[in-house]
C-alpha cells in the first residue's frame, strides 16, 4: 500500500471485531515504533501491550467504557519516562555497548544531560509525553500498511490505568491506542482547507 493510501485508509475505529491479529504482523508493528523519530534519539518512553482480555475489560471503566478497549485485538499503552537521567544512562551504555569511542560521544551525552539538569521536571514529564506522540504517529500509520486499524485515544484516566497495570512510578500513561480489525465502517474524513492549515511564506 502507496503511504498516500495508507493515510487516507486510516480512520479512529470505535468499534473491533475482536479478531486477535498475528503476532508477526505484531512484532513488525513494534520494529516501526521502535524507529519512530525522537528527540536526541532517547526514545524517553515504553509501550505496553495488552492482549489479554481479563485485563482490557478491568481497563474498560478506566477508559469511560469506550467499546474500543473491550473489542480491540491489542491495546497499545504509550507511557512516558519521568526518569530522564536514568534513560541518558541507558542509552550510553548502549553506546559504549555497540564499541563507539568515548570521544565520539562524550559531547552528544553531556548535552542530554545539561538538557535534563536546566529543565524542571514537570516540562520534562511533557517533553517526554510529546516523543510517545511521535511514536504513536508510527503506529497509527504502520497498522494500516499492515492491514489492520487503529485508534488513538486520550479518553482514560492515567491513574487508573497506572493501578490496573502495577506501573512503576517512573512511567505515566499518556496516550492508549486499541488496534485490531474494524467492526464499523469509516465516515468521509473532514479536513480544513489548506488556507486554514497553511501560511507560506
């Protein structure tokens, strides 16, 4: 599928029809939004994947009983890192890992953390929430290439959600995102004009 058509096929679904989708089809999801783009690279966030439904439906009044949750084949949860500091650490070590000299990255890691030292913690929480938004732009996309739906949604409470999941307090979810194979039929997308979304200059 053209990636014009892939955008214009892509809809919010409200409603699955439960059908579970293939794991391989599931791990070549995960690669995609493992190569979304972040900032330094630091991919400041996890996905957790629900596919079992004992936990979707205790999810389901956490999410205002949006049918999506219960009938969804998987549920993506994007949740962002508060621990900034300790992401920087990890991602060194992966650099040291993979052989790269020091002096190779030494500046690369310092500005991270001069980012991380100069920048409050609740800007940091949101700067990290902004990554799993490009990385569900990903998923949201690659779902459709790959022959099933989507829909993002940021009507569930967090706090629940953080409960149910037996989250550390290092992760805040942010955005959820139910995938499987539609159960309802997409309406004509609207969009505003180009003159409403665009100023060229």
């Amino acid at each position: 599928m053209e990636f014009n058509e892939i955008i214009n096929k892509r809809y919010a679904t409200k409603l699955f029809n439960k059908e579970s989708i293939a794991e391989d089809k599931i791990e070549k999801l995960k690669e995609m939004i493992k190569l979304s783009a972040s900032s330094f690279g630091l991919q400041p966030f996890k996905v957790v994947i629900v596919k079992d439904q004992e936990i979707k439906d205790k999810l389901l009044p956490a999410s205002w009983n949006q049918p999506q949750i219960g009938s969804c084949s998987h549920l993506l949860i994007f949740c962002a890192y508060k621990n900034v500091d300790e992401r920087i650490d990890e991602y060194e070590n992966m650099l040291k890992a993979t052989g790269t000299p020091k002096e190779k990255f030494s500046v690369y890691i310092n500005m991270m953390r001069d980012f991380s030292k100069n920048t409050p913690d609740d800007r940091k929480l949101i700067w990290a929430q902004k990554q799993c938004y490009i990385a569900l732009g990903n998923a949201l996309n690659g779902a459709k290439a790959l022959g099933f739906d989507s829909c993002p949604m940021e009507g569930f409470s967090p706090e629940e959600y953080a409960k149910i999941l037996e989250l550390s307090d290092d992760l805040v979810p942010t955005i959820v995102c139910p995938i499987g194979y539609a159960a309802d039929e997409p309406r004509p997308k609207l969009r505003f004009s180009d003159k409403d979304l665009f100023v060229e200059l």
